[in-house]
C-alpha cells in the first residue's frame, strides 16, 4: 500500500439539500495526492475546497463518485468505521482556536487528551506530547495555558493536537487565516518541518494568494471542480556577468490547466470574455499546440464581442497571432 497515492478522488459529486434546493457543491472532481505531500487547495467562497475538505476528513459524505483516502473507500465505511476513521487517520486543524484546544488545559494537557481518548499510558502520552511540541518549536511552552500563548503559538499548538494520535493525513482548513505575515510564516515553517522529518501528507486549505511559496503544490477549484494547478520547481541560474559562479536554484512556479477523467478543462472567465468566447467555441491543432478560439459568428457571453476573422487575402494573421494579440490587448486595459 506504501506505493499507492494517499487520496484518491474520481468524478467526485456532493448535493446539499437546503429546504426545496439541491445545491452541488462538488461537479465531478479529480483529485489525486501521493504519500507525503504538503498541497495547498484555494478557491473562492463556494467553491467546494471546504466540501472537498470535509468529505477527506471523514465528516461528511460524498453523493456520488469515488473517494479513497489511505486505501480506504469512505463512500462505503458504515457509520462506526467512519468514527474510527476520524479518531484514529485523520487530524484536523481548525481556522477557529475554539475548536482546537481546552482553554483549561495547558499546551502539553493539550497534546495529551486525545492519546488520553485513544487509550495510552501516561507514559506514552507524555513523551509523545513532549515530542511534538518540541517539533513545533513550543518545547519551552508546554506548560503554558491558552491565554499566555500567542496566536502563533496556539495554532502551532494545534497542530501538535491533530498530530496526537499518529494520523495518515493531516487537514488544515484555513490555519494562517487570522495570523499575521509573520506569524502565518512560522506556521508554514511547522507544516514544512512535519512534512520533512516525518513525511507527514498535508493538504491546506486557504486564500492565501501566496501558499503556492509554502508548499509543494496548490489545486485551484472553480464551481465544484479541479481548474488549474500550481507546481513549484526549482531551476539553477548562473550571473550574468559571472559565468564560472556555481549554479544557484530558484523558484519557479507554473500554472497548469487540469483536465478531469473525461478530458474536459475549465477556461477561465476572464480568458473568455477576452477571446469574446461564449458556448461555444473552435478548437484545432496548430504546431505550437491546441488553439481555442471564438467562433466568428457567435457574440461572447457579458459583454464579449465577436472575433473579427482576417481579411487581408495576401498576409493574413495566423490564429495564433490573433488570440495572443487580443490577450494581450485585454491584459493592458486591465
């Protein structure tokens, strides 16, 4: 199993029924995370990252599709697998401290409770609680109760929380939302720390426009599907003007379209409005790839305006041409 990816997700479906509603929340997702990965997932509100976060951790259930989450269906556990999974697989850190920690409990009681639970010796509990906190950077405030501590300090205390009980997948919903630059670094450093030492897979949810810096890899969903997704690499860059200086690595980062089981993607809003795209559009190979494109007699959707085709019958611009000019064209006026 040490071989197989930790989350599996196919054509992934959740309705919400709200009164005489059904709201989908998720369209069809694919989503597929290897063992030992710290990913990022954003999205606007609405978009389904928090629904896609909760069917992972085991509290709500998908309406159709497939979920496999460390070898396990949890579309077919009964109701008291799906408890043992929570308890014992998963450990979640909440945006809100509220839903983290026991305010009457200092750092280390803390780290302590849910091995308490699960049924370890006090001896276990302690030096396990001891472990984690130092992993964490707290060694020094075990001891320490919620009000002496830092938001910072609390959430890295959290962390040690989800992390008690030895769980295959940890799940962050928002964890930086109400920190500051700073402190969010240092909670980003403590993701990085427990991915590193223990190979520990880490899926974050967030707005942060600036996760992608943070982790290994960031999914971007729109309207219940997986859109785009951001890699981060590392290429080596030498001076200009000192050619024989050894190679330095620096980041890069490209974003991806992602295409579901079905080959279908998602263009983006803006690209179409642009292009002057509506519903529907051409599509045909060309030597630099696949070109999408307007179709000529079609006005776009919101304001969108129809492609005007080239009419000069000596030199006339290739498709190509004509998409990134208009690109562009959009690109400066806003």
């Amino acid at each position: 199993m040490s071989n197989e990816p930790m989350i599996v997700c196919e054509n992934l479906v959740k309705i919400f029924q709200i009164a005489d509603l059904e709201v989908l929340a998720l369209q069809g997702l694919d989503l597929t995370v290897q063992r030992g990965e710290l990913m990022g997932i954003v999205g606007v509100s609405g978009s389904g990252k928090s629904t896609l976060m909760n069917i992972l951790g085991g509290l709500v259930r998908p309406s159709a599709g497939q979920v496999i989450v460390n070898g396990q269906s949890l579309l077919k556990m009964s109701n008291a697998a799906l408890d043992r999974y929570r308890r014992t697989q998963v450990g979640f850190v909440w945006q809100q401290g509220a839903r983290n920690l026991v305010p009457y409990l200092n750092a280390r009681e803390n780290v302590e409770l849910p091995m308490m639970l699960a049924g370890f010796s006090a001896r276990e509990m302690k030096q396990r609680a001891v472990d984690l906190l130092q992993m964490v950077g707290l060694s020094e405030r075990q001891n320490h109760y919620l009000p002496e501590l830092s938001g910072g300090e609390q959430a890295r205390v959290a962390i040690a929380v989800a992390l008690a009980n030895a769980p295959a997948l940890l799940l962050a919903d928002e964890p930086t939302g109400e920190l500051d630059t700073a402190t969010a670094q240092t909670i980003y450093d403590a993701f990085r720390q427990l991915n590193t030492q223990l190979g520990q897979t880490i899926l974050i949810v967030s707005h942060d426009p600036n996760i992608a810096h943070h982790v290994d890899r960031v999914m971007a969903i729109r309207d219940g599907k997986a859109a785009s997704e951001t890699r981060r690499n590392h290429r080596p860059s030498v001076p200009a003007d000192q050619p024989d200086a050894a190679a330095e690595t620096h980041p890069v980062f490209e974003e991806l379209v992602v295409l579901d089981s079905a080959g279908r993607l998602q263009v983006p809003k803006a690209y179409r409005e642009a292009l002057g795209i509506g519903q529907r559009a051409a599509m045909e190979l060309t030597e630099e790839g696949l070109l999408i494109r307007a179709v000529a007699e079609e006005r776009g959707g919101e304001g969108g305006t129809a492609v005007p085709q080239p009419t000069s019958p000596t030199n006339p611009p290739s498709p190509t041409q004509t998409w990134r000019s208009r690109i562009n064209r959009w690109l400066k006026r806003s």
